[in-house]
C-alpha cells in the first residue's frame, strides 16, 4: 500500500489526482485562447459588431469575477470533487453550445464555460493547499505551466483547425470539448481521493472576515493587476506592433512568443517561490524586469523587439503563477485557500475585465500606443507597492 500521508493517500493514489489536477487544469485556458484568431470568421458568418464580438472575451472575465466569490458555497455543500466534475460538464457543454447554436446560443455557452472555468480557477489552488502543502511551489508550477500550455496551443490551432481541416470556426472551437470530456473521465476516479470536511465556519462569516483583511485587499489587486497587464498585452500587442510598422505575420509571432515564454515563467517562478518562506525579492525582480522590457518596447529605435516581448511574457507568466502560489502559500488550510482564492479572483478578473477597453480609449483619444505603455509601467509600480506586503511570510 505505500506511506500514507495525512489524506490517507498513498504515492500511486497521489499520483493519480495530480494526473487529475492537470487535466482539469489544460481545460483551463483553451476555450478562451481559441476564439481570438476565429473572431474575422465568425463576424463574417453571424454579422456581429466590433462591440458584440468583443462580448465573447469579457463575458468569461465578467464571469470569473462573479462566480468566484461564491465558489465556497458549492464546495462547502457539495465537496471540491463534485464541484470540479459538475464545472468540467458545465464546460463540455457549455463549448459544445457555443459552437453548435445560433447567436443565442453563442452567448449562452460563452456564460457557461466562463463559470465552468471561474470554478476551477478557484479550486485548485485549494486542492494543493489540501493534498499537496510541501510540494505546493512544485505543483503550482507544474498545473499554471499547463494551463499556459493549453492556452498556447488552442491560440495555435484554431485557426488551422477551421481552415486547413475544413471544420470552420464552429467545429474548430467544438474540438475543446474533447478534451474536457477526456478530463471528466480521468477526474471522476480522484473524487474519492478527496476526503469531505465538514466547514468550520458559514460562507457569510468565512466573507466577512477575508473582506475586512488589508493582506487580503492587497492580494486581490496584485492578482488583479497582473491578470489587467496580461489581458491587455493578449488584446493589444499585434495592434501595437503593426502600428510600428511590422507586418501582420510577425505581430502575431510576436503574441505567440510573449505565451511561449509565459510557459517558462509559470513553470519556473512558483519553484523559486516556494522554495522561500518569503517571496518578497522575486516580486521586486519581476516587477523591475517588467518595467525595463515596457519601457523598452515604447522605444522603436532600441529595436530588441522580441527581446522585450519575450521579457514581458516570461514575467506575465511567472506572476500569474506566483499569483496564485501566494493564495496556497498564505492560507492556514484548505477551507481558507478556497475562501481566499474565490475572493482574491473574484476582484481580480473583475479589475482584468476593464484592461483592453481602457486601453484601447486610451489609443483612441491619443494616437498613439505609448501613453498606453505608460499605463502600464505604473501599473506595474502598483503592482510592486501590492507584492511588498504580500511577499511577507504570513498567514490570512
């Protein structure tokens, strides 16, 4: 049977759920990555406006922001293994409407996978608070490398997918339904591997006490702020780029690096984290190589472009991870961790939602990409004033 470990669990058995934890974790990403290169071919097919479209990337923020807070209530009820198999089915189904109905339907799939996802954002920084505390820097990068991972490849083949495979746009986003059914599969075994609690507190006063914690507030706009930079990068970049005067092909080679070298930094960070009681110096070396590689980009005769894009990803990527390391780092235990991650994303998808359309005011009352570069960099020294405290080794 193997050394158990305080779930009762042993090696094969842990295994297996961090098998499980992955798969629900590269489900994570794909459903949003792959509508962006499909936006032209939808608008050509369903007519939607520049406004309607862009409903299909805030919708899922909006979502996050929402559903988040109120995570702990299903998983007090229900368990956090029954409330992960009942996300990945609302996410399958939710994909599968999205890619097979008419406009309505469109919309309507979009909202359900946006809860789906806002689920299991919040869930699994608790499972490793739960099942894997000493390794919870390891894990953490392994499940963020993912779903960087799955984002990177649904943004890659969607486009090729419709065309190149004749499935068009519909049956190109359908595939994602896949692999959420496969995960369903694999995770429905590991809901006996996750022993139920009986809650120690009320939902309400779980809410009330995080809410009147200054740590908390700071963590949420750490999260929010790098989930803001991260979105608006994911919206823009190409835009910025082409108005420099680089082709299209190569603003778009430009994104994908900016996610291939977010992978390294979703892997690598949480490692270092979590290998440090305090992670106050990692946040400052992010923060100062974000800066440097902004204000080069807002310096075209610097040149160095993938250099600096490359910077921005692999930081965007290492905070997102570190992000969430610090709500399992910063938790007592489990029960916490899914009260803390719920509320710490709930304000910072929210925060993200208003990126891109800020951004792009800002471009339209100006002209130009640098006053929005600026925003940026003292976004970024926000972020810095935020981590300071968060970096410090403490519990909420």
């Amino acid at each position: 049977m193997g050394t158990q470990d305080s779930n009762r669990l042993n090696k094969a058995s842990r295994t297996l759920l961090l098998v499980g934890v992955l798969f629900v974790a590269i489900n994570l990403r794909p459903a949003l990555s792959s509508i962006g290169p499909l936006v032209d071919m939808i608008r050509a097919d369903v007519g939607l406006s520049e406004t309607l479209l862009g409903l299909l990337t805030t919708l899922p923020l909006i979502a996050f922001g929402i559903v988040s807070t109120i995570t702990p209530l299903f998983t007090k009820r229900f368990g956090i293994g029954n409330t992960l198999l009942s996300a990945l089915i609302l996410l399958a189904l939710g994909i599968i409407i999205r890619s097979l109905g008419g406009i309505f339907g469109l919309y309507l799939g979009t909202i359900m996978l946006g809860i789906a996802i806002a689920f299991g954002n919040v869930l699994l920084p608790a499972l490793i608070k739960r099942n894997f505390p000493h390794k919870a820097g390891f894990v953490t990068s392994l499940y963020s490398g993912i779903m960087s991972l799955g984002a990177a490849i649904a943004a890659g083949l969607s486009f090729p997918l419709a065309v190149e495979f004749n499935l068009g746009w519909r049956g190109s986003l359908s595939v994602w339904a896949v692999l959420a059914v496969i995960a369903l599969i694999i995770w429905i075994p590991n809901i006996k591997r996750i022993n139920r609690t009986v809650p120690s507190r009320s939902f309400k006063e779980a809410m009330k006490k995080l809410s009147g914690s200054m740590l908390v507030w700071k963590m949420a706009l750490y999260m929010g702020l790098q989930s803001w930079a991260f979105y608006v990068i994911l919206a823009w970049l190409p835009a910025i780029l082409i108005d420099r005067g680089f082709d299209a092909s190569y603003a778009g080679w430009m994104l994908s690096l900016s996610q291939a070298t977010g992978i390294i930094g979703a892997i690598a960070i949480p490692v270092w984290a979590g290998s440090r009681k305090d992670q106050r110096l990692i946040i400052v070396s992010l923060i100062i190589i974000e800066v440097f590689a902004l204000i080069g980009l807002m310096i075209p005769e610097l040149g160095m472009v993938e250099l600096w894009v490359g910077l921005i990803g692999m930081v965007l990527g290492g905070t997102f991870g570190l992000a969430l390391l610090l709500i399992v780092l910063r938790s007592k235990d489990a029960e916490t961790a899914a009260e803390l991650s719920g509320i710490v994303q709930s304000i910072g998808y929210l925060i993200a939602a208003t990126g891109p359309f800020i951004v792009g005011l800002i471009y339209d009352l100006t002209e130009t990409w640098n006053y929005a570069l600026a925003l940026l960099v003292a976004v970024s020294v926000i972020k810095l004033v935020m981590g300071i405290d968060v970096g410090k080794d403490r519990k909420v």
